[in-house]
C-alpha cells in the first residue's frame, strides 16, 4: 500500500515542468558528451569521457580544477563533512603517491595530485543514492553534479579545441589582424610591455591566466556560501554563466577559427614551436602591413581559439559576480579581469577586436541567464537579442569589413568601442532595475511638546 503511494508520489514529482526540464537537460549534456567522444575518436584523440575516466587512477592534467571542484561539492555539506571529505582526498592522493613512488610511475604528464578530490565527488554521488533519500538526496547529487561539471566542462572545451585545430586547417587571422588596426594593434603595444616588464610579471600574468577556473570557484563559493544552511542553491550564481560560456564559445571558434598573433606574426619572447607556419616573425616589435586579407593554412594542433576571447568572457563574468561581494573580493574580481586582459594581449594569444567580442558575448549570455532566473518579458528578450545582434554584427565586419575598418580607424575604432558601449550600459541599467532597492529607515514621528 505505502510503497504504490511512493511510486504515485514520484512519478508526479517527475511530471513536473521543473523535473522535467532538469532530466531533458541531463539527457541533452550526456549526448553532447557522447557525441564529442565519437567525434574525437574519428581523429584517434581521447574524448572527454576517456579523459575523465583516466584521472581516476592516471595522475590528472588538472589537479587544481579537481580540488576547486571538490570544494564546490561541498556547499552542500556540514562543517564537519566537509573536513572529513578534505582529509578523504588528501589522503587518498598521498597514497597514489606513494604508490607512484614505489613502482617509479611517471607523473610529468600531469599533475601528482588531484586523484583524491575526484575519489571524493565520486563517492558522495554514491552516498547520495545509496544512503539518502528526499530532498537530502536531491541536494546532494545537485553538488556532486556542480563539482563535476566543471571538470567535464574543462573536458568538453579541450576535446572541442582539439577538433577546431583537425577540421578547420585554414584560419582567418589576417583578417583580424588588419581589422584590429583601428584599435592600434593592441596585442603588439601590450606585448612589448609585457616583454619589457622581464620575466616576474610574465609570471604573475601567466599565473592568472592559467588559473581562471579557480579564480571562478572562489567567487562561486562565496555566492554559495549559505547552501547548506538554506538547502538550497541560488537562483543564479557564476557557474551557470561560466559553464554556458564554454559550452557556445567553441561553437563560434567552428564559425571563425582563428590561432591568434603569436602563432600568426612570429614568436616574439615566448616560444611556440610553430614557427615555420607564422607568416611573418613581426609580433610584438612590427605592427603587420595593411594587405588584402586571405585565409592561409595552418597546423592541425594549434587550437583555433581567439573569436571571442572565452577568457576575457570567463574575467568579464568573474568581475560581474564579484561586485556583490567583500571589499577583498571586489578588488580580486577588478585585478583578475585586469590581469587577464594583459595577460591575452601581452602574451600574444589574442587580437584586440577578440576581446571587444568577448565582453559583448559575456554580458549577452549573463543577461540570458538572469533573465531566466527572474523570468523572461518582452524587455528581457529586446536585451538579448540586441546583444546578440551587436555580436552577430562584430563578427560580421570583422570578416567582410577588415580593410574599411583599417583604412579608417579613428572611425571605425570608436564604433568597436561604442558598440561594447552600449552592451555594457545595457546589462547595467537592467541590474540596478532589477536589484532590491534597500527602504529608507523610518524616522520617528516628533513628540509633541509639553506645556
């Protein structure tokens, strides 16, 4: 009687919009994993699954990410779980090294740690379905699927990467390069800076950059930082947006693939072992003539990764969720997004036209998600679909508009700048409508004054 009063209960709980959304959902992502699997095969190259299936017993190519993403699990969890899930991992990884160590396996392919956090998510997903039930079950498995989702994130986007490079053998870097002449050839002014500065700042910059996910996480966690007592996640916080950004932005890397100036102009100060395919050693020293753009052919490794700059996206977003935070923490958002930005130019990875498309990008998909977390109306859809013009709109001068946006820069420049102008001032004047106005304190009524 009661267990056919269950079964009743939880098919009705799965006939609602919301479970059904979040099971189409899952349905969708586990295909696309599937598909990228496949796709990857067909050019002899580990899928995402293969990859993450590795890391639970080969040392990890992100040992980092894997804590990160341990730490986003463990929003859900008490203080007191949490410490134990934390000396769980520790320990488990001190054991693979000392095994490593014992039978003289090789880790120079990735990083000695990081089994143990994956260990961790991993079991807690079987804790979840095994020794909890209700809406304790529920929350659970929705940590261990935010901490795993990051990594296959981070997964998704290499195999997506790798596949730029092997079905788009011809890139569109002139283009850019002579598009990004009515910005000033940013990449090259930056590029000597950074060279100029010697290698402590390179340091720093490079360290920022590598390390944009866990930059994400600590704002994430902040965000996230009541989970456990409320039993409930947020309505929109930075994973959402981080995850969507790296879910379309390789999409558009299909679109227009593009390998950015240090692969394209020369080497400059940092090696890239592709010399022999740069059409000319100039960055950063000699800004590129203005020619006819052509696509040219380059090799089937190097990523096609520059329109848009995903890590100007990933910084625009950071900066973005930090605002509501600590002092500390808005000064962190400000300097990662600062940093970021040089670090892109600076090191060569990135045209100044890319980072105009990426701000554009990041603030569209924001606009999105907010909007469906608040609920969707006419104004909401006119925002985005104007950002997404305005995207759409960058991409296309940039293609067919190159050498009319360097004949004329001090035209066309300040339109680039206006266009991510208007974007921007867009997203903001909606924030501040949409932010909870605090109410004035209520004064007192005065007295009357005795006689």
């Amino acid at each position: 009687m009661f267990s056919r009063i269950n079964c009743r209960t939880a098919v009705a709980a799965w006939r609602q919009p919301r479970a059904i959304l979040w099971a189409t959902a899952g349905v969708v992502a586990l295909g696309f994993l599937i598909a990228l699997e496949i796709a990857a095969r067909r050019y002899d190259l580990p899928g995402p699954i293969t990859n993450q299936v590795r890391e639970v017993i080969f040392p990890p190519q992100s040992g980092f990410l894997l804590y990160a993403s341990m730490a986003l699990m463990m929003v859900v969890l008490t203080w007191r779980q949490r410490f134990i899930a934390a000396g769980a991992a520790i320990g488990i990884d001190v054991a693979f090294l000392l095994v490593r160590w014992a039978v003289d396996a090789k880790t120079t392919e990735g990083h000695p740690f990081g089994n143990g956090a994956l260990w961790v998510i991993l079991g807690y997903a079987v804790i979840a379905v095994t020794r909890r039930t209700g809406p304790e079950r529920v929350l659970l498995l929705k940590g261990v699927g935010l901490g795993l989702l990051l990594v296959a994130g981070r997964k998704t986007g290499d195999t997506w990467l790798l596949i730029t490079a092997k079905t788009h053998p011809a890139v569109l870097d002139e283009y850019v390069a002579t598009a990004d002449h009515a910005l000033g050839d940013p990449s090259w002014l930056v590029g000597r800076i950074v060279t100029a500065a010697g290698p402590v700042g390179a340091h720093v910059l490079d360290f920022v950059y590598v390390q944009l996910a866990v930059a994400a996480v600590i704002v994430a966690l902040y965000q996230m930082r009541d989970v456990a007592a409320e039993r409930r996640f947020p309505g929109h916080h930075l994973v959402r947006t981080f995850l969507v950004i790296g879910l379309l932005g390789p999409g558009i890397y299909m679109l227009f693939p593009v390998v950015g100036p240090i692969f394209t102009y020369g080497t400059g100060a940092f090696g890239t072992g592709g010399e022999h395919w740069a059409v000319a050693n100039l960055w950063p020293d000699t800004p590129p003539p203005l020619n006819t753009p052509q696509p040219f052919t380059y090799d089937e490794i190097t990523p096609r990764n520059c329109m848009p700059s995903l890590h100007t996206a990933w910084a625009t977003a950071i900066f973005i969720h930090s605002r509501k935070g600590p002092r500390i923490l808005r000064f962190a958002g400000a300097f990662w997004l600062v940093a970021t930005l040089g670090a892109t130019l600076g090191f060569g990875y990135h045209y100044g036209v890319d980072l105009i498309a990426g701000v554009v990008f990041a603030l569209t998909i924001e606009e999105g998600l907010r909007s469906h977390a608040r609920g969707w109306d006419r104004s909401a859809i006119q925002r985005v679909a104007y950002g997404a013009t305005v995207f759409a709109a960058l991409l296309v001068s940039y293609r067919y508009l190159p050498r009319e946006m360097a004949e004329h820069p001090w035209v066309f420049g300040p339109l680039l700048v206006l266009a991510m102008a208007s974007v921007i001032h867009s997203y903001v004047r909606t924030t501040k409508l949409w932010d909870p106005k605090a109410a004035p304190a209520q004064q007192p009524e005065p007295q009357p004054e005795l006689v």
